[in-house]
C-alpha cells in the first residue's frame, strides 16, 4: 500500500505514541528513529479492500510504515468477512500465527470488520490476546491501541483520509451499510443501517483519485442505487434528495476519468431514471451486478429479497431495451433452507433463459445471527448443494463461453491495468503519463492486461506494426480480439484508444466496427 498524499498533522509520526505503550524498553532500535509498522490482511468483499485501504492511508498519515509480512509488524490488522464460513476459517487460523507472533515479542493485534458485532464477547474470550475488536470502518479504536487518541485528529480526518491508488482503477464505497435484511444475510447486523456519503464528499475524493492517474472509479455499496434515499435534498444544487444517477453525472465531470462503475445493484431500487443516467453518460460502463438469488417466488420470499421473479424480470427487460449491449452478471444462491428440487430447477431454467455474462454461485451455508439462523432448518444436505452448484457452474460456463465467443475477430475498448515487459514494458508500466518515444530495439511483444467497458478480463499483446504510443498502464486502447474461454479474452493491441467524453461521444455508437463492450 502506498503512502497517503495529505500532509501529516503535527504532534504524529515519529514513534514512539504518547504514553510509548508499544514497546518494552530494551528494544534495540532507536526509539525515537524508529517507526510503527503495520500490516493488513483484508478478507472479503472491495467494500472490505476499501476499508483496509483507507485505514492503511490514515496510519502512513500519523507516520507508520507498511510492513509486508506480520512477522515485520508492530500492528497487525485482520480486517474479517463473515460473509462465509471459509472466509471466517482463514481468519482464526491467522489469528493462532500471530499469537505464537505475540508470544515472542510485542505486537498489538486488532480484528476490524464483519466478524465482529454481537458476538464480540464470545471473540474475546476465545481470543484474549487480541488488543481490539472493532466494527466495519471504526478505525479509531485501532489508533488507541498505538496510543493515539481518536478525538485529537478531529472530525474531518477519516472523511478527508483518501487511500492512495495502487494502479489504474479504484474502489470508492458510496453507501455504507444495508437497510434490506435479507434472511441469510450477515451485512446488516455488522455494517449497520444504510448510510449514504455526501455528493461533495464522493466527488473529492475522486478528484484527489484522477489527479493520482486513475482512470476508473467504480462506486461501492451493498444496495447501490438506494445512494440518497438517507440523504436530505439541497445538495450539490439539486431541488431533490438525490440518488445514483445525480452522483453518476457530478462524478461524470472529472478531468481525467474516463470510466465509472457501480455494484452491486438491488432489484427494487434499479429505477428507469437511474438506467436512463447510465444509457446517456458515455464515460458509466454498462455493466450491472444484479443479484437474482433464485428463480423460484417460494425462495425468494424465505430470503426476504423483496422482489418476485417477474419483478426481476421486468427490471432486467427493461435495462436491456435501453442497454442492448449491456452486460448483466449475478448472483445464486443454492441450497437455502427447504431448496426443493422444482425450485431449483426454477432458478437453473432462469439463468438458462436470461444469458448472464457471469453468474457468482454459492452454496448456501448459515451464518449465525441471521434470521434464517434463528429460524430456517439448513435441511438441504451438502452433497445436493454441491451437486445444484456444479450445475449452474456448468450451465454458465457454456452459456460465458458463446458470449464470449461472439466477441472473436471484434474490436473492444480496454483499459490497460496490468503490463509485463517487452515492447511497452519498461517505464511505461506506469500509470497515466505522457506518451513515449517508440523504443529502438525491437524487443519481444509485451503482455498486458484489461478490462473491457463490460468488465471482461483481456490478455493481449503487442504485435502491432508499429509499437503504439501512449500505451500505458491507464491508458484505453482497441485490442482485436483472437480467442475466448468462458473466463476471459484474448488478443492483439489494435490502436490507442479515444477517451469517451461528454462532447465528442455523446452516446456510445452501437453500429461501430469497435464493439461498445
Ligand atoms: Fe445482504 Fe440483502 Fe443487504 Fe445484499 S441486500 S447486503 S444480501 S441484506
């Protein structure tokens, strides 16, 4: 993690913190040279990279160090998902390393994210070497533990903390929290209610983000469209509360962003006005994560989703006649409490019948503390949730597969994130710059990698005729595309590529030999 651009405020960065509660005397580094350093371990969800990027940016503000292994730490930071059990696993066998950790020197542990919550005490007692249990973005509690007091940084620190990007593409959470409380679903109890981040705060930070060479911004929140619906009206001039079309144009105005997308998306709050911002905004990839869940009412209705099979239906008809070329992926669950045959047969003749560009499955398992926890027998045995899930694995990569494979011989739009040697290698790997001179040599092609607008994975290489100026890590550029698998694309760099803009690509050209995807 790279270090945070805000200026440190006075009174922090040296160690060590006041009271100098880290280290035991006898330490033999310098205390006053030497500084606090940290290390994150991030499980889960972007929401929860977000998080941990953010906390890793305000700790390099009070002046500690990224370690890159715990071993080299002075504060190790688990930042949990209880969103499956496995997830939960990784975090308890990391937990029994760093107490053997503990046990040899000092070092202060701090567990943050959605394992903690109601259940905290029973952590404690299990785990008594942990300095601090703390919830999804309550960062201060981990400063205490550094001997730093939360209340001296004042209100504006964590608001005006901004995690500095590592590449070309960013995370920036919107809404935190969830208001739906979906049956199965842990997100409520540990994020809390939903609440939406000011227009002028988004902006801010995104601002600070293209100005560091990002080129794409997707927008983070567990139900995204309900951005607003806790917010009061009047802001960023807008007679009304706003919602994620509003904050889709404000951001749409940066100077240096040329993609922006959002997930995940909940059914009932996708309006027609929020589809309508995205259709007409060139630089709003048209790529949804639309959570279906089930095909069957009946299941539905047991995980509270508050929508039915032709409600979904009906959103997604409608996104796709104002989208044609959108892509749409979503999430299943199989195996939830009473999951009979016919009702997943429901869901599976739905995933057939609609043609996701990606479908996420899981096999249901509970999480305590939920309702379905407290009042749903888990009655579907494991080897039919693992049977139904191997299904829609194989339904999906068949049907990914003759998506992609329509894509053959076309022209797609990419964003360069990832390069490796060669042709453009070098110095160019890096983000944003002006573009340079053709190299002299003629080295080997090199090997990058991107995204299209509809968030398909492509490798692809350089053998163009002539090496192509301005590619570089951030850079968009046309790739003509070889080959395809279910999972990703493959291809040759075809040209640098225009940025889309408000004035010169006022809608997305559907009948351009470059596809749009
Ligand atoms: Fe969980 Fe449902 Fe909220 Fe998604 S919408 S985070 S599944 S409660």
């Amino acid at each position: 993690m790279a270090s945070s651009l805000q200026p440190l405020p006075s009174g922090f960065g040296l160690l060590p913190p006041p009271g100098g509660a880290l280290f035991s005397a006898g330490r033999t580094r310098a205390r006053q040279e030497v500084r606090v350093r940290y290390h994150i371990w991030t499980a889960g969800c972007q929401m929860n990279k977000a998080d941990s990027d953010k906390l890793a940016a305000g700790l390099e503000r009070l002046g500690l160090e990224e370690a890159a292994r715990p071993e080299e730490a002075d504060l190790v930071v688990l930042n949990t998902c209880s969103v499956r059990q496995h997830a939960e696993e990784r975090a308890i066998s990391k937990l029994g390393v760093l107490k053997k950790l503990k046990s040899r020197r000092d070092l202060k542990i701090a567990v943050m994210g959605c394992m903690v919550g109601p259940r905290t005490d029973d952590l404690r007692r299990r785990f008594p070497y942990v300095d601090v249990f703390t919830r999804p973005q309550e960062f201060d509690p981990i400063l205490e533990a550094i001997g730093i007091d939360g209340e001296d940084l004042g209100d504006e620190f964590w608001p005006r903390t901004f995690a500095v990007p590592s590449g070309p593409t960013a995370y920036v959470p919107v809404v935190h929290g969830c208001d739906k409380f979906c049956s199965y679903c842990i997100v409520p109890y540990r994020r809390g209610r939903q609440r939406s981040r000011l227009i002028a705060e988004v902006k801010e930070e995104v601002e600070h983000l293209a100005a560091r060479g990002v080129r794409e911004v997707t927008l983070l929140g567990q139900t995204v469209e309900a951005y607003g619906h806790d917010l009061p009206a009047g802001q960023a001039g807008l007679p009304d509360r706003p919602d994620l079309g509003d904050l889709l144009r404000a951001l749409h105005e940066i100077d240096g962003l040329y993609r922006l997308r959002f997930l995940t998306s909940y059914p009932r709050d996708m309006t027609e006005r929020i589809l309508r911002a995205v259709a007409e905004l060139p630089k709003v990839c048209q790529h949804f994560s639309l959570p279906v869940q089930s095909g069957d009412d009946g299941v539905l209705e047991r995980m509270r989703r508050g929508y039915t099979v032709a409600e979904y239906r009906q959103k997604l008809d409608l996104l796709r006649r104002l989208m044609p070329e959108a892509a749409v992926s979503t999430d299943v669950i199989v195996g939830f409490c009473g999951e009979t045959e016919p009702e997943f047969r429901r869901t599976y003749d739905l995933l057939a019948e609609l043609r996701f560009d990606k479908v996420h499955v899981a096999a249901y398992s509970p999480r305590p503390g939920t309702i379905a926890w407290r009042r749903m027998p888990d009655d579907v045995p494991r080897e039919v949730k693992m049977e139904r899930l191997r299904a829609v694995e194989k339904l999906q990569a068949r049907i990914a597969d003759e998506i992609n494979s329509a894509l053959q011989g076309r022209i797609v739009e990419v964003l360069i994130e990832e390069a490796k040697g060669g042709k453009l290698g070098g110095p160019a790997c890096r983000t944003g710059g002006p573009a340079r001179p053709p190299p002299k040599a003629d080295p080997p092609p090199a090997e990058l990698a991107g995204r299209t607008r509809s968030g398909k994975l492509v490798h692809f290489h350089t053998a163009h005729p002539e090496p192509v100026e301005g590619a570089h890590l951030g850079d968009l550029v046309h790739v003509v595309i070889e080959s395809t698998s279910p999972w990703s694309l493959q291809g040759r760099l075809a040209s640098a590529a225009k940025p889309r803009n408000a004035v010169d690509h006022p809608v997305p050209d559907r009948s351009a030999s470059v596809a749009a995807l």
